[in-house]
C-alpha cells in the first residue's frame, strides 16, 4: 500500500467526514482547515463541521422523505455527521435537528483523537502541491480567492454563484409565550419523540399584511457586483418571496396549517411564524425559513412586529453571503475527480449539491473512492437507485447538456430511477388513489436501502 496520507482541504461537513471515511479504512489523512488562520464571511468559530446557517438536517423518515433516506442510507455508512447529529440533536417535529455547538465539539473531538487523522490548521493557497498524489478539495462554497482562481485557471471554466442566506436566531427569555405557544404541524413526532417541538408566533391578517408591508419597504444588503448572481430557490431571502407575490409567505415559511392556537381554537390564524430549538439548552431558538438581507437595524424592527416577539432579543441576526459551485457535469468524472487534474476529487457544496447532508454524502462517497484508490481496491459509486449514488449521478452526469444552467440540488425522489406506483398493496387489497404517491415513496425507499447493503457488502 502507498503509505503517502490523502489530503482533505477544508473542515467542513463534507470535509469532516471524508477524513472519517478515509481514517475509518486504515488510511492516514491530513485535514486542512484554514480556520482560524483565515477566517470567512460566514462562520464565527474555529468549530470543525460548524453550522453556519440553520442546526436542521431536515426530516429524519427515511420512508417517505429523500433526504430522510439519506439520513439512513449513511447511518449504514458508518458517517461521523450522522452519528454526531444523533449524539446531539434537539427537538425538531420530524426533522433531525442538532445543537451547534455540540455537534461541532463532537465531529472536532473524534476527528482530533482518531490515530490516522492529522489535521492542519492552514490555508491552502492556490493548487495542492505537486506531490501530494490523492487530493480532496471539499472547501464548500466559501472556498479562499487564491484556490478558488487556481481551479477556474486549470479548468478554464467560470465558476457559478448564487446567493445563500442565514436566519436570525432569538433568545427564548424574550419570546412573548402568553402568545405564542408550542406544537409542531399536525403534531408529528420527530426522532427525540417532541410533538411540541416547534414555537408558534400567530398573526391575523390586519398584521399579516402590515409585516409584509415593512418586509418589502425595509433597506436591504447593496452587493454592487454581484447583482447578477441569482437566488438559491431553497434558501431564499422572505424579502425577495415576499416581492413574488404577498401570498408567498403564506404559503411558504409562514403557512398556518397544521397548527392550532390553545387559547382560541376556533379561530385559525392567517399566517403562523416557526421557531426552532437551536441549542441543547433550549436557551436559542431560530426563525424557520426567515433568511434575509435586510439590514441588520431594519430586521429587528421589522421582526419586532411579529406578535410574541414584540421585545425579541437576537443572538444572531440574519445574513447574506455568496455561495460558489463548479460545472460539476463537465468538470467531474463519475469518480468525482477533475477530469483537467485526476489526483484532485470534490465534495460539497462546490460540487453543486445544496443542504447539510448532502454537502455530507458527497464528502462521505469521496473518502471512500479516495481510500479505495490508495489501497488499490478500485470501487464504484453506489448505484443510481440509493440516494446517495443519484446524488453522484446527477452532478456527474445526470444534468441534460443543452438545458437551464447547472444549479444546486437537493435530494428529492426525482433523481432515483422511476418505479410503477402500486395499486395494491402486500395483501393484495386496494391503495386508495390519494395514498399511492406515499406507496411509491416507501418502495422507492426500500429498494434503495437493499441495494446500498448489496453495495456495501460487495466492497
């Protein structure tokens, strides 16, 4: 076996957990971080893995929810996010939602002490060196100027941006609970067994329409050259859904269904704002899907008028940053390396892939190709079936040539082959016509965990 490390730049989720799966294979790793060295625009501590905008790695049912399928096809891949996710999660309904801090503590502690890691806190300032051999770049989207320009260099292409957005976090002492209450939507558990794990600010429409009213009229962030860079349609700022239409919000971050206000039953509010425990303390709460640009002066005014937040102290307040990903379909091969420079692999956000745990499947798939290499076991991504092999496909591949530009993806169902949707179930009884859509989603989701274990089990 080749005893040179394989190299991870950048400490992030897909970073982390590359060097894991590298480490976990009898591999020795060096991870490259350049915090706090160099620090970025978006995060605030030194923190491996750090949170920077929302603590959720969203819905944990692997049933019936792709990037809960996720969730479980890399439980089953042994993955430090996951486990450390697990270890430190907080109440979130049916999402898999994690204490920041915990968290980063933990994917620190264990990456710190595993015998075969090495972690370097420095800056890679342009192209790795020539003699480092098996190279993963998972410096996400907020990649340092001289790296960034020395891949655009090599690959003679320009990199794409879009804007990403960060939500105000509120300190729970100051959250008006005679009129905001606890229930999570339709009162769903989630994987700590809450159903109360959310906190409800309700508004009639009189206020409704004045919120919307200060949303669109507030200052918002001048970005001057980057005004062309488009939204992210996930993570888009309340300000620029409110500019679509001033129903948006009702039916986005702000819809009421679901919820039902204790102290009036009878009356359903006509929109509902969403807190989420951010901590494990319960001291932090965040705004559900408030990402914005307003200036900071104007978001506590303007969020002020949300009832239940009246006197609404910020820990946090929201934020606005550029995000950049490669032309992954034209750069990448189906290994995820550069096609212009083989020795160099990519993970995360840069890849094109948008979310926590995806930016996390991809450092997950790239550490085990890159041990694989190393040991001279070839190995092959998973198939197009599992979640985590669609992912691989459709950034690799499985972007039609021709098309709308290349932009970040999520997991979702419409990336896995298609199957027929069943109108019978095991029994042979009927599906009715409104539950088959759910009965595909759980085939679709078994298949996908039988031939992840074949996967497994073959490499």
């Amino acid at each position: 076996m080749n005893s040179q490390p394989i190299h991870v730049i950048g400490g992030g989720l897909a970073g982390s957990e590359a060097a894991w799966q590298i480490a976990r294979a009898g591999v020795p790793v060096v991870l490259h971080e350049m915090r706090p060295v160099r620090g970025t625009d978006a995060h605030s501590t030194d923190g491996l893995a750090e949170l920077v905008c929302s603590n959720s790695f969203r819905s944990d049912d692997w049933r019936f929810n792709a990037v809960g399928l996720l969730h479980a096809e890399m439980r089953r891949c042994d993955s430090l996010i996951l486990s450390a996710g697990d270890q430190h999660q907080v109440p979130a309904g049916g999402a898999l939602a994690v204490d920041r801090d915990g968290f980063s503590a933990e994917v620190t502690r264990r990456l710190e002490t595993h015998p075969l890691v090495t972690i370097a806190r420095e800056e890679v300032a342009g192209l790795p060196p020539a003699d480092w051999d098996n190279v993963i770049v998972a410096t996400g989207p907020l990649t340092s100027p001289a790296l960034a320009e020395a891949i655009l260099a090599l690959t003679d292409e320009d990199s794409l941006s879009f804007f990403d957005a960060i939500a105000p976090i509120i300190h729970l002492e100051s959250i008006d609970m005679d009129i905001a209450w606890r229930q999570s939507r339709y009162d769903k558990e989630g994987p700590g067994g809450d159903a109360a794990a959310y906190i409800n600010c309700p508004m009639n429409r009189e206020q409704y329409e004045a919120f919307i009213d200060a949303l669109l009229a507030g200052p918002k962030a001048e970005f001057k050259d980057w005004e062309n860079v488009p939204y992210f349609d996930g993570c888009l700022p309340i300000e620029v859904m409110a500019e679509r239409g001033r129903e948006t919000l009702r039916h986005g971050p702000m819809k009421p269904v679901g919820l039902t206000n204790p102290r009036d039953p009878t009356v359903k509010a006509h929109a509902i704002v969403q807190l989420r425990q951010d901590n494990a303390l319960g001291t932090l709460w965040n705004m559900v899907g408030f990402q914005t640009k307003l200036k900071h002066g104007a978001q506590a005014e303007v969020f002020r008028m949300i009832p239940g937040l009246q006197d609404a102290q910020f820990a946090r307040l929201g934020g606005l940053h550029r995000n950049t990903f490669l032309n992954s379909p034209r750069l990448l091969d189906s290994q995820l390396r550069l096609k212009a420079d083989a020795r160099l692999r990519f993970a995360g956000q840069v890849t094109g892939v948008e979310g926590y745990v995806e930016s996390a499947a991809i450092g997950l798939l790239t550490g085990r190709l890159a041990a694989a290499e190393r040991l001279g076991r070839p190995l092959e991504t998973p198939p197009a079936t599992t979640a985590l092999g669609a992912l691989a496909a459709h950034i690799t591949g499985g972007f039609l040539e021709g098309g709308a530009k290349f932009q970040p993806m999520n997991i979702n169902y419409g990336l896995l082959p298609p199957m027929e949707t069943p109108k019978t179930d095991a029994g042979g009884g009927k599906i009715p016509m409104k539950e088959r859509g759910r009965a595909k989603k759980q085939l679709m989701s078994q298949r996908a965990l039988d031939d992840l274990d074949a996967w497994l089990a073959a490499s």
